[in-house]
C-alpha cells in the first residue's frame, strides 16, 4: 500500500478529516486558477531564460570585464569591484526585441557603510538601490526596456557607487564610496 498515495494517508485518519485532505488539492488548484484569472499582469507576462553568465572560480566570464573589476578569485568568491564604479560588457543572445530582465547576484563587502548603487545601461539609469552595512548575499532584478538594447549588441552596464543622501541638508557630501562588490553571476531572461 506505500504507492497509494493520498488514499493510504487518509486511512488513519476521522471521515472528516480525509475529505479535508481529499479536499486539499483541489482549493489549491483553484486559488491558483483564481489568482491569475484576477491578475491579468501575471497571465500574460512571462519570462524566458536567456542566458548566465558566472564571475566565480573557473567558471568566471572575464572578458565581459570592461574597467572596475579585478580578476576573478581562484577559488568560488567571485569577483570583486576595485574603486567607485564597475562597467560590463553583458552579451544578449537572442533575436526578438521585447524588455529584459537582468537578476544581478552579489555580495557585499562588510566592512563597508551604506551606500547607493546606480545602474546604467547603455547610458540610461534604470535602477538605484539603497545597500546597507552588514548585507552579505543579495540578488537584485533590473528591468531592460526594449527601446535600450539591440539585438546582436552587448548590454553596457555600469554600476557606481554614492554617498547616500545626507540626513540634513548642511551635510556635506564625502567622496565617493567604494562600490565594495563581489560579483556572482547575472543571468538575462526575455519578458514576453
């Protein structure tokens, strides 16, 4: 009786209780069917893989490094940024034009502050985020707009490090921050 799945777990148990687990499956399934039929947006968006490409050990893509990264860490740390800013050349290896979807997987240097990272692409801001002290593994997903890449061309990625504003006006601004990064891997999707 071990392969009888769900009628072999519903023996021990009181007549209500096996119709609630009976029952189980079937409000799952619905509030699935229900929650995107009410959510037009994730019906109709999806998102397809791409690509991956790895900054850690032997697998690191190196010659996407464009200025601002060091070479990657024999073992599997990754690679770190070196100064304010680290600029990517990310190669996109698909022919339709619709938005991408960059999921970014980092760590942070804890020794740090907080900071600011502004992204770029192909010289258009389209992210800011806020990075506090003491974060270790992050993962981020950027937004591509379709007006800002070209089939066949590599996306140029920028991402630079800023003081975060000051709490009072009369602050004055410090130099900029270490970017203090350690790269992982930035996987592309399309969105359809």
């Amino acid at each position: 009786m071990a392969g009888c799945g769900w009628y072999a777990c519903c023996v021990g148990m009181s007549a209500l209780e096996s119709r609630l687990a009976l029952l189980f499956p079937c409000v799952l399934a619905l509030g699935f069917v229900a929650g995107m039929n009410l959510s037009p947006r994730l019906q109709h968006e999806r998102r397809d893989f791409v690509n991956t490409y790895f900054f850690v050990g032997k697998f690191a893509r190196a010659e996407l490094f464009r200025a601002g990264l060091q070479r990657p860490e024999p073992e599997d740390l990754g690679t770190y940024t070196s100064g304010p800013r680290a600029e990517l050349a990310i190669p996109v290896e698909t022919k339709a034009k619709s938005d991408l979807e960059l999921l970014i997987e980092y760590s942070l240097n804890p020794r740090l502050g907080d900071r600011m990272i502004e992204i770029t692409v192909n010289g258009e801001k389209i992210a800011e985020w806020r990075v506090a002290q003491g974060k270790r593994r992050l993962a981020h997903a950027l937004r591509v707009p379709s007006d800002l890449w070209r089939p066949g061309q590599p996306l140029d990625m920028t991402m630079t490090a800023k003081s975060p504003p000051p709490a009072h006006p009369a602050d004055r601004h410090p130099a900029p921050p270490e970017l203090g990064m350690i790269l992982h891997a930035v996987s592309v999707y399309q969105m359809s």
